[in-house]
C-alpha cells in the first residue's frame, strides 16, 4: 500500500490576547493511498487543555506537491448526523 504525503495536519489554537491572531500548530500529516484514492490523517499530537483549541484542524498542502499542477484534495463538509458515533 503506497501512499503520498498530501500536507501538514494543524489544529488552530486563538490567541489568548484580544485582537490577536490565533496560531497553527502542526499535530500530524495528512497522506493520500495511490491504489484507492482514500485519504488518511496521522495524528501525532493534541493542543493541551485549556489551550482555547475548538477542534478545528485546517491540511497545508506540501508547497513541492502544490507546485506540481497537482488538484488539492476535495474538501467534505461532515455535519453531526454524519458521524458514526
């Protein structure tokens, strides 16, 4: 099973000052499987609690990858009833 590195997982932690922007911290990476087209995150990390993270996460594609006339990865909106659980 042959898979490609699409880009680096970040979760969005806002600022604890007003007015600030919040920042992107890097908690995995985010791989595409070649035979199936399926697409698999690697979480390594979580933001600690109390960190103001929501749960939001945003894929920064590889910028080698991106100038490579590759298509992004499609983005799929999830609602509650969607999940499994």
């Amino acid at each position: 099973m042959s898979k490609t590195f699409i880009g680096d997982f970040c979760a969005h932690v806002p600022s604890d000052k007003v007015g600030a922007k919040g920042n992107y911290k890097k908690i995995g990476a985010v791989f595409r499987d070649e035979r199936t087209g399926a697409i698999s995150v690697k979480i390594d990390t979580l933001p600690v609690p109390g960190s103001g993270w929501l749960g939001w996460c945003n894929v920064f594609q590889d910028r080698e990858q991106s100038t490579a006339n590759t298509p992004a990865p499609t983005v799929q909106h999830v609602t509650d009833d969607d999940l499994p659980f």
